[in-house]
C-alpha cells in the first residue's frame, strides 16, 4: 500500500518559508501550468485559506456528518482555515468524508469501501485514497463500526495530530499554512476485531473523566463500546463481554426457583445457590440451551449470549459437580474448577449450535477456571472466550522464555485456540492495585504478547485499566496503534512521542522512558498482580542507580523545555518521578528502623497527587485503598513506629539489611540443629532481608518463587546490658512463620497468622558478638529486617476463650437493632450454627449481601479479672458493630476509621473489653455489614490481656 504523505515547508526552527529556489521553481509551474508535482497533490488550504470543499453527500450518515465536522474544526485548528462542509460535490478540491460522499466517486475509486456486518465481525475498515481532485475518508459505518470516524482520525494522524492521554493535557495538535496531501490510496483493515480498554473502579472518576476517555477511545480507533458490550444490557447485540455474575441469566430466578430448586447450585451446608447453576443437572442444562434460544428467536438480530460465574470461587458441591472436578478446587489464577464448568459451557454451545450454529456463545476463563478443560476435545467456533490474566507476571511477555508465568499462560492459551472459536485478552493495565503508581511501560511487551494472540487466531482485548495516565504510560495508546497493525514498531512510537510531546525536551525523556521501560522487560525477578505484600516492587524494579540516572534526566528536561505546554508536560512525569523515588525512600527508611523518617517520605508520595493537580494523571489511591499508596505506605510506617520511640517499645537496633540464607525444602534444618554458632557456612550466601526472598533468585529449576522453609542467620554486635530481655518486631514477613534462636538457644516462635509481629524473646544476648537464627517457613520470607526494642508498653497476650461454632442469622431488613438482637436473653431458635472464622459464603448461609448478625457465648479464665482486656478481630469483611454484654463497647467502620469498606474488610482491629466478667459466662453479639463478595468474620476473633499488675 502507498502510505500517506503530507508536504508542509518549513525552516528547522518550524517557522513557515517559501525558499526562493521554490518560489522560483513554482512560478514556473505557474507560467507552464502545472508541473508534475502540483498535477498529482492535492490542495486542501494555501496559506491559511481554504482551497477545498468537506463533501458529506446527500443523505449521509449522522456519523458522516459528526466525522465532518470533527475534520473541520481540527483542520482550522491546524491550518487556520475553515474549510465548509457541503453536501454536493462541486468544482475543485473536495474532501468526501463518508458511504454518502464516496459514492459520488467510487467507479474511479478502484476500492470498495467496507460495508455490512457478517458473523465474524472481520468487515471493519475503511478507505483513504485520492482520486481526481478528490481526498476519500470513509470506512463501513454499519453498527457498531465506525469506519469513516476512524478515517477521518488516520488522517488527521498522518498530519502530526495526536492523543496520547484523555483531554487537552495529552493532545498534540501542529500548526502549518499550506496543506497538501501526496497521491494516496489505502484500504486500513484492523488486525484484532476487540480493542477495549475501560476504567475500574479502583480509582475515583469526575463526571467528565468516562467521557473524556470515550472521545480519546475513538480518535484512537478503539472499538465502539456497543461492539464489546456488559451482557446484561439487554441491546447488546453484538459481542457481549461475559462480565462477573452473569450466569443468573441462564436460569432467571423468576421462572424456575420455585419450581425447579434443583437446577441451582449446592451450597456446602445444603442450601441452593439462585445466582449459579448445577453444572451437571440435564435439567440446568436444557433450561439454559432454552433461556438462550428463546433469545435469538425473540432477538434474532442478536449475535451473541454471554455469560460468567460471580468474581469468586463459588461452585456447586452437589456429588455429580464435585466428581467433575476431578478432586480440584484451585487456586486463584490456575484452574481445578475448569473440568466442572467448562464441560457444562461445551455442552450448552453443543445444545445451541445445532439449532443455531451461526450464533456465540460467550464466557471467562478467570479465577481458577483459566486452566483448559480435560475431557473435552474437539473445537466449537460457536464459543467465544476471555482469557483473565489472573495472577499472571506483569512485567515480562509471551515472548519471554525465562518467565515461567507467561509460558504458562501461552501453553493454556494455545490449547483454548485448539477448542474455541475466538479468543479476548482480559488484562490489567495497570497490574499494581496496591496503588504504588509505579510505572507499568511495556509498549514492547504489549507489542509481544498480541502479535502471539494473533499468530493463534486470537480476536483482540478487553483490558480493565485505570485512570492513572503516568503509571501507564502510552500502554494504551500503543496498544491501539498496534491492534490496526501489528508489525509497527513501539519504540518508532515512543521516539515519536518524545520529540512531539516534549519538543526540545525529546532527548533526555526518551532517555528517561526508554529507561524505565528496560527495567520492567529486563526485570530479573517476577512481580504479580494483586500483591498485599508489594511495599519492595519498587526499589526492586527502580533500584537507586537507576533512579538517580532518572533525576538527572528529567532535571535536563526541564532545563530544555521551559515554556509551554512542553514545561508542564515534563513537569508531570516528574512529579509521577518523585512519587515512585519518595516511595523507595520510605523503604530505604525503613531498612534503617527509622520509621518516623519513612512516614516522612510516604507524605511526600502522597503530595505529589496535590501536586499534580490532575486526577487523569495520577492518584494516591480510589475508593478500594492501596497498600502502596503513600497513605498505605504512611499507615504502615505509622503502624510500627511505636515500637521505636518509645511510645510501645524503644528501638535498640535493626537487624543487618544482609543476612546467611539457605533453603531446606524437607525441613530438616531444626533436626541438623542449623540454628547453632557451630553450623558451617556451607551451603549458606548471602542474601538481602530487604525484599522477598523470591525476588534474589531463591525459585524452584523452572523459576517459580520458592515455598517452604529458609533460614536466616545474622551476625550482630551487641551493646546493651547482659542479661537483657529483648522484643523483636518483624515488620514484614511474607505469610511466613518463624521461630528464633539465639546465641544457639531457642527464643521464642510467631505463627503465620499472628496479629502482632511481636515475640518476646526467651533467650540472652551477650555483651560483643551475638548471632540470631530466624527460621522463616512461608512464600518469601522476611521483605524488611527485624528489629529489636526494649517494651516500654503494657504486653498483651492473647487468650483463646471461643468455640470453633458461633450462632449466625441475617438480616435484610435490618430489623436486628430495633429488636434487641445483642441482648444477651434473646430467643436464639431462628439462629443457625456457622464455623467462625469463615466467611459466610463458604458456609451453610451462602452468597448474601447486606447486614447479619453473629452471636457466642464464652467463659474466659477467672484469673483475668483486675487486668486490661480488649478483644481482637482478625478481620471482619467488611463493617462491625461489637456488642458486649449486650452494650456496644466498639465498632470497625467507615464511620470510625474514615476509610472506605475496601480498605478496612481485611485488617485487624482490637475493641476494649471493659465490661467483660472473668470466670463468668459473657455475651457476645457482633453486628455485620457486606456490600459485595465474600463476608463475615473471616479470621479469628481472640480475647487480649495484658500483663497482670506487679
């Protein structure tokens, strides 16, 4: 194809010349004329006045008439000049903008420009070409295509126009007198039919800000939302995206809950589920094959039904389902439920094909359904599928051998090619939900992984993103230039970015970019989704070398690039900069003890967003909270400094940042006595205690993070008074246990699921040398040192005084307060018996939203009486109300922590206990709140006691 070229004259500082030897050369064009040049371009504006016509025909398209109008308020923009916009196509230069238009000259055309809708959905596209005095823009405008927007927008592309990011803070717009346009002719179809990206909830959005990205989304050729629609609308016709909890469409409750109770799903105690199906019911089945036809009978001008389980692992566990599965339940990302579900999803699309073997049928392969299914072989083109990237590596590609992550994922996505018609990436971009705001640039990786979704047949991407334009970078942008034609070149774009975005900035920035960008494909290590435990990401991707390289870069730019807009543009990424650099000093702090200094830091994270003073660009976190946000960070820091300064405990000294490590996958170490001064050095290296262990190499042959049992053993020189007992906090371990010694003697253990990270050592240091042996048994060990202080606070023990069973009922119509439901003399007959801690979704009551109520009778030890008592919950998902006695004596709310429910579901809390009665019976009544998946008291609930009086 002959691509687009566009003349404009100008001297290298960009003013607008006409060097004389052109001049003369055009006046001779003038006087023969018209020389071989100005025979074959077009002239659309002469300096600053228009020389053309914008022809929409008659009877054009409202799209037409949008795209016109669009051409010509951004060719003013551009040119100066307006030009009109006519219906008929007159004499001299026209640019015909649409179906209508084209058709005045499509038998000189030579192309056909893209029209209708077919099964497929391959007949998007549209056609720019030059023919007579003519300029062609017009794509297939059948819904929900948008073809003649799109050429209207590769148009004003190949011009210099740009739309990096949402808004007038991300567009690029040149300037240029004279417009000619070379001999053109193109026929643009897409390489990928889906390309979505929308915004999760994850981060707050203005009115504006959905809108903003819609009108960004098609200037950049994305696809038309109606294309790739939320299944439960009921005009998407087209692609339905299979969106979380949308199996209830396939048995409305209405019709067969009080007649067919059998068709739902068992719940473990018995009860049925009303929002999913037994999966192995022929009744469930058939009843779904008829909910699904009925709909294309009704609705035959619908192409698709699409459908997935609840974002969660619920399942049936009637015996059949349960078989099925063949003995899996899985883990978030692989897949042991996938047996059970997709042999029900085949069937279906079997029952359907055969009376309509021209429709889809569409679902997620998610949470721990992504694996292909076994027992099952043979291809259904009639099924379409959405392949989650849950729990996948976020900074390598496909193409990446040494990522066992990826290949993973490439062997499940390979054998999905061999079994289903069509195939959608569901990424997410950004992956880090802890709200580091890192930088996720992988403009290559991008480029990588949908060239292999392709190679296999794949249909594009539906990426749930947020509005968090630093950390992306132009991952999005990228990703929509590459899903028209995937042999571009990311680092062409990046290249292009840099010089038209930050003008005489360009070369210090794409330093910048490009460096960044390296350090997340060059990554040594693996970094996942999802993460609670993602305080080290950062320093582990931007080590301080390369944020310093990173400084200096971005102080040249501004050097460079003082005036406007090109000043606040760079001025952005260095506030985006100085976020992640203040994060990685906070940890830095951290590594030192000095709490009160990472607080500091983390504040500084946080004002960056003030700064910035554009929530499109940066956030400090949205209404789901952020480990990683600088308030998640400041929290942290907060959290453990009263253990420093002398507030709970006074700090003595952290631990060495570099400790002796060894593995011992048959956790044998304690029976070899590893933990003894006289253990020789073989077999141990050294290691740093400032990131998960996985993070420095520690992984199984084919690379995946070791789990089980490492040692670590630091040596110390201790200055304190001999025969001093010593606390030890262990600020960050990885869900890992760990049991202590000192000096050789044993002193002291922590339990993996521990509240406090305290242990009172049971074992002396000795005045000068000391060594301390920590034995951590988890998935990755400790990720910040240890530290040891000196109690200046009340020590707290905690004391198990309850049953395994507590009494349970709901209440939706919140009627619990008004009658008294935490008295302690209530009438409990309507009360059912669940385990606790669980949440209730994995017990008898099953799938609820909404308010419920807990109750349990204790008797803690009569020699408790006269010390401080307080009860602490592990975590109750999401809001609690704790009543005591019948009194409300606390409460874990939005109210009373200003946080949203996102960040208070899972995190511990204590309540004082005042009223308890030691060697009595107590009441306890716990007042719940769930707005969405899971809830209830999900860990365990422990009675405190401090140290009694001396």
């Amino acid at each position: 194809m002959e691509p687009l070229r566009v003349t404009d004259h100008r001297n290298r500082q960009g003013r607008r010349v006409l060097p004389h030897a052109l001049a003369l050369l055009a006046l001779a064009a003038l006087l023969a004329g018209a020389d071989a040049q100005s025979s074959n371009t077009l002239l659309l504006v002469e300096e600053g006045r228009p020389r053309a016509k914008i022809v929409i025909g008659q009877g054009a398209s409202a799209q037409a008439q949008s795209a016109a109008a669009e051409m010509q308020t951004y060719l003013q923009r551009i040119t100066g000049a307006e030009l009109r916009i006519v219906e008929e196509r007159t004499r001299g230069a026209a640019i015909l903008v649409g179906q209508a238009a084209a058709r005045s000259v499509q038998s000189s055309l030579g192309l056909e420009v893209p029209s209708g809708l077919t099964r497929d959905f391959d007949d998007e596209g549209y056609v720019i070409a030059t023919v007579d005095q003519n300029l062609v823009l017009a794509g297939n405008e059948t819904e929900p295509y948008e073809g003649t927007w799109y050429a209207v927008y590769d148009f004003l592309h190949s011009l210099g126009c740009r739309w990096y990011f949402p808004g007038e803070f991300g567009e690029v717009v040149p300037t240029m007198a004279t417009l000619r346009v070379d001999p053109v002719r193109r026929l643009v179809r897409p390489d990928l039919r889906v390309r979505d990206t929308w915004y999760s909830g994850h981060l707050a959005q203005t009115g504006s800000q959905p809108a903003d990205f819609n009108t960004w989304k098609r200037r950049n050729r994305m696809s038309k939302r109606h294309l790739w629609d939320h299944c439960a609308n009921p005009e998407a016709k087209f692609l339905q995206n299979p969106v979380d909890d949308s199996t209830y469409r396939l048995l409305p409750k209405e019709k067969y809950w009080d007649d067919h109770p059998e068709y739902f799903a068992v719940l473990p105690g018995g009860n049925r589920n009303d929002r999913f199906l037994c999966m192995n019911s022929p009744g469930a089945l058939q009843a779904a094959t008829d909910t699904v036809l009925e709909q294309f009978r009704t609705r035959p001008d619908h192409h698709d039904f699409a459908f997935s389980p609840p974002d969660a692992p619920v399942l049936c566990h009637c015996p059949e389902c349960t078989q099925a599965m063949h003995g899996g339940y899985g883990g978030e990302g692989r897949g042991d439920v996938s047996d059970a579900w997709f042999g029900f999803v085949f069937r279906l699309a079997d029952a359907v094909g055969r009376e309509m073997p021209d429709k889809y049928i569409t679902t997620m392969a998610y949470y721990n359904r992504c694996r292909p299914p076994e027992g099952v072989e043979g291809r259904r083109s009639n099924v379409l599928l959405q392949l989650a990237s849950i729990q996948q590596c976020t900074v390598h590609s496909y193409a990446d051998p040494d990522c066992w992550s990826r290949q993973e994922f490439a062997a499940m996505l390979k054998r999905w090619q061999e079994l289903t018609g069509g195939q959608v990436f569901y990424e997410y971009d950004p992956h880090d939900w802890s709200h580091s705001q890192r930088p996720a640039w992988r403009s290559q990786g991008i480029a990588d992984d949908l060239r292999f979704l392709k190679q296999g047949g794949g249909w594009g991407f539906s990426n749930e993103g947020q509005m968090a334009w630093m950390a992306t970078g132009l991952n999005y942008y990228v990703r929509s230039r590459l899903a028209w034609d995937l042999q571009q070149n990311p680092q062409a774009m990046i290249t292009d970015f840099c010089a038209r975005f930050f003008g005489s900035a360009a070369k210090p920035m794409r330093s910048y970019y490009n460096a960044v960008e390296a350090a997340i494909r060059n990554c040594p290590t693996h970094v996942f989704a999802f993460s609670k435990h993602a305080r080290d990401d950062v320093p582990v991707l931007f080590p301080q070398a390369l944020r310093k390289r990173c400084g200096r870069w971005l102080r040249e730019a501004a050097r460079l690039a003082p005036q406007e807009p090109f000043a606040s543009r760079v001025r952005a990424f260095r506030l985006h900069f100085d976020r992640i650099n203040a994060l990685a000093e906070a940890h830095d702090c951290a590594l030192a003890g000095d709490y009160a200094g990472g607080s500091e830091w983390a504040d500084k994270a946080g004002r960056t967003v003030a700064d910035t003073g554009d929530t499109m660009l940066l956030q400090d976190a949205g209404p789901w909270g952020g480990v990683c946000s600088g308030k998640g960070v400041g929290d942290f820091m907060r959290g453990v400094l009263p253990w420093t300064d002398n507030t709970k405990g006074r700090l003595i000294t952290a631990l060495p940042v570099r400790a002796l490590f060894r593995t011992d996958p048959a956790s044998q170490g304690v029976v070899h006595r590893w933990y003894l001064p006289t253990e020789p050095r073989k077999g141990w290296r050294s290691i740093l205690v400032s990131t998960a262990w996985h993070h420095q190499g520690v992984v199984t042959a084919e690379g995946r993070p070791y789990e089980g049992v490492g040692w670590y053993r630091f040596s110390m020189n201790w200055k304190g008074g001999t025969g001093e007992r010593v606390s030890l906090f262990a600020p960050d371990r990885r869900g890992a246990a760990l049991w202590v010694w000192v000096n050789g003697h044993f002193a002291g253990y922590l339990p993996a699921d521990a509240q406090s990270p305290v242990i009172d050592l049971a074992a002396e240091f000795a005045s000068g040398p000391n060594e301390l042996v920590v034995r951590a048994d988890g998935a990755g060990g400790l990720a910040l040192p240890p530290f040891l202080f000196r109690p200046t606070g009340k020590r707290l023990t905690e004391v198990s005084v309850f049953p395994g069973q507590w009494l349970f009922r709901t209440d939706p119509q919140e009627q619990g307060l008004a009658e008294n439901w935490h008295r302690p003399g209530l009438d409990e007959s309507a009360w059912q018996a669940i385990p606790v801690p669980a949440a209730w979704e994995q017990t008898a009551v099953g799938p609820y939203d909404g308010y419920a109520w807990y109750r349990v009778r204790f008797t803690p030890p009569a020699e408790l009486s006269g010390r401080e008592l307080a009860l602490r919950f592990g975590a109750v998902d999401e809001q609690a109300w704790v009543y005591l006695n019948g009194e409300l004596v606390g409460e874990h709310t939005t109210a009373s922590t200003g946080r949203t429910v996102h960040q208070i579901w899972d995190e511990a809390f204590d309540i004082p206990a005042t009223n308890l009665r030691p060697g009595e019976e107590n009441m306890l009544a716990v007042r719940v709140h769930d707005s969405l998946m899971a809830g209830g008291i999900h860990r365990p609930v422990r009675l405190l006691a401090a140290s009694p009086p001396e």
